[in-house]
C-alpha cells in the first residue's frame, strides 16, 4: 500500500506531467541538461553574489529573467536581504526588504511561504497586495514569479525572477524556478555543515578523512558499498568544492569520464546533484 506522501507525489506529478504534455514546441532533453548543469555548478564554496550570477548565465536560457534575484530571510533582523541581483546582465546594489512591510511581494511570499505567479502585475498584483509597489531598485518589472526556500520546513529566503515583458510565463516556468531554488537551498544547507565541521580547536582547517567502514551502521554501510573505488574517490574530491574540469585534471581522466562517474554516483545514491550527494555523504557519516 502506498503512503500519503507516495501518493501525494504520484498525484502532484501527474498533474504536471499533464500540464506540460501539450507544449510540445518545449525541448524537454535540453531543459532538464541546463537544469543539471546549474545543479553542477552550484556548490558551497559559492557566496549569494556568486550563486545568483552563475544561475542567471544559465536560467535565462529556460525563464525570462530580465531580472533575477536571491533574497536571504534573517528572521530574528525581520529583513530580506538581497546582494548580487542582476538585471539584464548588470549587478544592481544591494539592498533589503522588511519582511513585514505589507505592501511588497517579497514579504508576502515570505510571510505566506507561499508561491507568486503574476504575468500581468498591473492588473494581478491585488491577489497579494492592495497597492502596487514602486520598485525598491531596477526596473518596473510587467510579470514576475517568487518561490519562497524552505530548509527544514522553515522559510530561509526567495528566489524570484521578473520581467519588462507581459504573458512570458507558464506553469512549467514556476517548476523551474522551484528547482533551482532547491539548488540554492542545499547549497546553504551544506555551507552550513561545512561552515560548523570544517574548523578545528583553534580555527585551523579540518583535513577530511573517509570514515571507517566497521563503525557505520548496517544501512549506511551497505548503501557505501555500492559504489566502486573510484567513484568514492571522485565522491570524496567533490566534497573538497573541485569542479569537473579540476577533477579530471587531477584523476588524469577527460571531463566526460567525470561526468560519467558523477551520474553513476547520484543514481546509487537516490540524488539528482553533488550538493545534495555531499550532504547525503556527510549525514550518513562517509566523511569525518
């Protein structure tokens, strides 16, 4: 018999999976490769600035971002801090939002942990807000999309794109940007273990080690076991932040060899990139 969340997903997939089935002008093959190059690209070693500009090279190939943006929610300040949001290829300054204004979208996707679809802001803005906001930097934007990120069941900021445009979104677009708001979650996540497991006494850096086998549990032992020698060791050099191209280099092996072993490692480990492979690794107790 199948669980609640079984089949919750198996219902919200059919649902997308129907949605979509009439675009059929929508390379789906070439959507799904930018999203796992994005996946591949996004790592902890990378601050906001750096996540924000290294999603907008790619996303903008799948979304109209004329503008896109990562908003950070320190909930103890009440502020949605914004740093490195790029408008059409520019950096704009940085800036905050209060998260309890009332007449800002940002603070109502926040407060609501709840999703924006506008693709006329001039006439939909009224579903969030009663007044339509002035902009608090960049353009006056005609359509936009916000999805709130969630660690934990718990609100950490947004992600949001907006354009000059009107009627350029669709439902797939607000997946996409789900997607890659996951992206950016696992990616705090992990910075986040690594920022409290990395220093030792005295704040010097820790040297990561492989875990010994003997003291793993029975289910994380046998799940280690399932990868070869080498993809442990690629397994191991991803978690050190090396990009592909870096790995090849070192393991004397071409880029498409990495990629190879990359994929071969998410598939046993039941992940779809190395952010959430390096946190799955360290959770079940691989590294030390």
């Amino acid at each position: 018999m199948k669980s609640a969340n079984t089949k919750s997903f198996d219902s919200g997939f059919a649902s997308w999976n129907n949605a979509v089935a009439n675009l059929s002008d929508i390379d789906w093959t070439e959507q799904l490769r930018i999203l796992n190059d994005v996946a591949d690209l996004i790592t902890p070693e990378l601050s906001i600035e750096d996540i924000t500009a290294t999603i907008y090279l790619n996303v903008n190939h799948l979304i109209d971002a004329f503008q896109f943006a990562v908003g950070i929610y320190n909930e103890q300040e009440g502020m949605i801090s914004y740093k490195g949001m790029i408008e059409d290829g520019k950096r704009i300054p940085d800036f905050s939002v209060d998260a309890i204004a009332e007449n800002r979208f940002a603070s109502w996707c926040i407060r609501h942990e709840s999703d924006i679809f506008m693709n006329d802001i001039d006439s939909e803005y009224s579903k969030y807000l009663k007044y339509k906001p002035i902009p608090l930097a960049g353009s006056d934007p005609k359509a936009a999309l916000y999805v709130p990120l969630k660690l934990h069941n718990k609100v950490v900021g947004l992600i949001t794109v907006r354009t000059i445009r009107k009627n350029v979104y669709q439902q797939h677009h607000l997946y996409i940007l789900k997607t890659v708001g996951n992206f950016v979650v696992r990616a705090l996540e992990l910075a986040k273990i690594s920022s409290k497991s990395f220093l030792k006494a005295g704040g010097m850096l820790k040297e990561w080690r492989w875990c010994n086998e003997g003291e793993l549990s029975a289910s994380s032992k046998k799940e280690l076991q399932q990868l070869t020698v080498r993809e442990k060791e690629v397994l191991f050099l991803l978690a050190t932040g090396l990009s592909n191209k870096e790995l090849a280099k070192k393991l004397f092996v071409s880029s498409t060899t990495i990629k190879t072993h990359t994929l071969n490692i998410y598939q046993k480990m039941g992940v779809a990139n190395r952010t959430s492979a390096i946190v799955k690794a360290m959770e079940l107790g691989w590294f030390f």
